[in-house]
C-alpha cells in the first residue's frame, strides 16, 4: 500500500502559518520630510540617515536629500519605509571632498554630522510619517 500524498486540513493549515510567519520582519511605515535652514532654505543635497535607540539591535534607515529639501528613508531597499520606535539622527553632505568633514563649508552647523552631537531625535510613529528637519546655519569659517 503506497502512502497518501493527500495533506490533511491541520497539516495543510500548519504548512500556511509557518510560511506566513517565517518570512515575517517588523512592519515598516514610511517616513518623509524635508530639511531645511532655520530660515526655511532647503538643504539641497545630502543623505539623512536615521539609527534606532534602545533596540536590541540597531535598525538604520537612509534617505537622499533631493534638490528641493525632501527626503524618503529607505531600511533595506528604496522607499520600503522604517520600523516605528525612537532615533537618533544625523545629516551627511555628501562631500567627497578630501577634506574632513568638520573642515568643509557646509551651509548647517558641523554638529549635525555625528549621531552624538546632532540633538536630532525623532519617534518613528506606526502610520505615515511626515518629519520636517530644521538645521542651524554653519559658523563662518576663516
């Protein structure tokens, strides 16, 4: 007598429930915004990068400053959005310049290149998120 290929109501329900939930990551919710000067002038390029505090582990998200100001975080490929929860922020120039970084001509204050010293903490909300991010003018340099 061969066995049966036929797969029985349990067995077929426990074979859903795990494809279901093996693939399974936190849910993700969009974060868009725009960064700008304190006096409302865009930033025009860039990259806003986004690091989880208090996780277990640390989640990243990244988004390009585009020429108008405005920004999309991505996590693990683009637009794919961000697990809800607080973070820490920091802004990159995108200068691939030779000079270090706190030496460049930047048009916001040098302090918003390191998570450490930016003061930039937004809480990622499990809806649609709109974060605008308001950078001090950089010191003039001699």
């Amino acid at each position: 007598m061969r066995p049966s290929l036929r797969a029985g109501p349990l067995t077929a329900a426990i074979l859903v429930l795990s494809l279901g939930v093996g693939g399974c990551g936190p849910k993700l919710y969009p974060v868009t915004g725009k960064v700008t000067l304190e006096d409302g002038t865009p930033v025009t390029r860039g990259i806003v990068v986004f690091e989880s505090t208090g996780a277990e582990r640390a989640v990243t998200a990244r988004g390009e400053i585009k020429p108008d100001g405005s920004y999309l975080l991505s996590t693990a490929k683009p637009g794919d959005g961000v697990p809800p929860g607080p973070y820490k922020v920091l802004i990159n120039p995108m200068d691939l310049s030779e000079i270090p970084d706190e030496q460049k001509k930047l048009p916001f204050h040098s302090k918003y290149l390191n998570f450490a010293t930016s003061g930039l903490t937004f809480e990622v909300k499990p809806e649609p998120n709109d974060i605008p991010i308001k950078l001090a003018k950089g010191k003039a340099r001699r």
